[in-house]
C-alpha cells in the first residue's frame, strides 16, 4: 500500500466523472468536462478541508442570494477574478490596428439618443466637474470611415458615480446615443471622469479585502458600438495619468484604451472657456474579415 493511495482513487474519480458527462450536445459536454477536470485538479492540488469546501459553497451562496434585478454579483466575482476580461480575450481577436475591446460592466443601461457634440452631463457634476470634450473617427481597419456607426456611450460621473447609482443624477445623465455621418466623426461634450470603486458591500468585496486588494477602477469612459456590415465592439476609453490604470480592479486596461485629456481652447467645440479634448480614434472590423 502506499503512504498516500489518493492520487490513485482521485485519477479513478474523475474519469468516473468524466465518463458520466453525456446528453446531445457535444458543446455542453466538453465545457462541463473541462470544467470538471479543472476542478479536480484544483481539489488533488489544494486538498481543501471539508470546512474550507463548506465555506466557498456558503460564499457561493451568498453571491446569488446578494443578486437583484439591478445588481449581478455574480458577473462583479466574475469581473473581479479576471475572468470577464479572460473571456473578452478569446472572443475578440482580429487584425492588430483594431480598436481592442474591453469588458461591459454592471453599469449598462438604455441611453437616450443626443445630437453629435451634445452636452451628456446634465446633474450636478456639470457645475462641479472639469469640461471635457471626447472627439474622434470611427473607421475601419484600413481607415475608411464608417457613417451610421451607433455609439452607447455610458459613464461615472466627477464623484465616480453612475446614474442609476446617484439619486442626484436622473436616468439617462452620462449616457448618450450618437450616430456617426459620413465622415465617421464624432463628438460630445461631458465631465472628466473619476476613478471609483466597484461595489464592496457584498460577498465580493469581502473576498476583495480577504485577499488584499482594493476596489478601484480607473476613470473610463465606456463606448459600445455597432454599424452595419462592422463586428460590434465594447470597449473604454481610459484617462491617462490615472493611478488605478496598472492595478484595474477588473483587469480591463489595454495600453491602446488610453488616451490623454489635455488641457484646450480649440473654438471647433464651442465650449465657453478652457476645457479638456480627449481623441479618441475607433478601428472596426469588417464583417467577413479572416483576422
Ligand atoms: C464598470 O466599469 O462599470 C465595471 C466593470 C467591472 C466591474 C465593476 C464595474
Ligand atoms: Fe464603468
């Protein structure tokens, strides 16, 4: 007999488990199988106790029952654990002069369509905040411009907080629908963005301060886009210079999201004193495009 005839028995275990993974759908049946190994294979290398297994199960627990209508925590865990952004990266590769995607969020939520360069901060934080202009092309890959192009456009306000999470802000503040022209330009005229954290009163963020981490996202603007014949893309734009950028708390940065928002009189924008411009360029890719 062996010192530790465990490995033996896991081995037997999971390939019973294995062997047990049926039902017509080949797709399913890789993914609970794969999902299945990895799992043992965590169990035969961490040995967790009976007591440590009950407690991720009640942490589990916790995550749903901590779910509403408005909030998923699911997706937050997700998000946290770098497992949105991991599954962003399988799904979104293409040509390398493409706008790289980034993840959704929570925060998501009907827009109302505005005309190009309209104001999209109308609560308090117009008064308080630093003016900003975001500006920029949408075109494809190889630099044509894209006309009707849909942009969702959402964001946190100066105190880092979204609308539907501010009853000071009405629904739809920070939120925009524009649509691109035969240039491809666009514009709109908002506040400066501020880092803020991910919600921390649920199971979540007690993970998040067992673990030592803390809770914050870099100030970002979230931009999702679709246009006809075009793969549709979400994605955020960054402010440069922010301290979170290399320590994102959902793993979302991508170098080429980065943009600077620098200090401007330029009269295009017919802003009524000095302002930040942020450029913002938006490569799509072709529909039907190999890469
Ligand atoms: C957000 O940017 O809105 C967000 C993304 C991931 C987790 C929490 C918030
Ligand atoms: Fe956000």
């Amino acid at each position: 007999m062996t010192a530790d005839p465990a490995p033996d028995r896991l081995g037997e275990l999971l390939t019973q488990v294995l062997g047990s993974v049926g039902g017509e759908d080949p797709r399913l049946r890789d993914l609970v199988g794969g999902l299945v190994t990895h799992l043992h294979a965590f169990v035969r290398e961490q040995r967790p106790t009976e007591a440590e297994w009950l407690r991720a199960v009640d942490f589990l627990v916790r995550t749903g029952q901590a779910c509403t209508d408005t909030r998923n925590e699911f997706i937050l865990l997700s998000d946290m654990l770098g497992v949105t952004s991991a599954v962003d990266e399988v799904n979104h590769t293409g040509p390398p002069m493409m706008t790289p995607s980034s993840v959704e969020g929570p925060f998501h939520a009907p827009a109302p369509p505005r005309p190009m360069g309209a104001w999209i901060a109308e609560g308090p934080e117009r008064r308080r905040g630093e003016p900003t202009v975001v500006h920029g092309r949408v075109t494809d890959c190889d630099g044509v411009p894209v006309a009707g192009a849909v942009l969702d456009i959402w964001q946190a306000n100066d105190t880092g907080l979204y609308d539907s999470q501010d009853p000071e802000q009405h629904d739809g503040n920070l939120r925009a629908l524009l649509t691109t022209g035969d240039d491809g330009t666009y514009w709109f005229r908002t506040v400066k963005p501020s880092s803020y954290p991910v919600p921390t009163d649920g199971p979540v963020g007690e993970l998040l301060r067992a673990i030592g981490r803390h809770p914050m996202r870099p100030a970002h603007i979230h931009i999702k886009i679709h246009a006809a014949g075009h793969r549709p893309l979400t994605t955020h734009l960054f402010v440069a210079g922010d301290p979170y950028l290399g320590s994102d708390a959902a793993f979302a940065v991508k170098d080429a999201l980065i943009a600077d928002f620098r200090p401007s009189t330029d009269p295009r924008f017919g802003m009524d004193g000095p302002f930040l411009a942020a450029e913002f360029d938006i490569r799509l890719v072709k529909e039907g495009d190999p890469r």
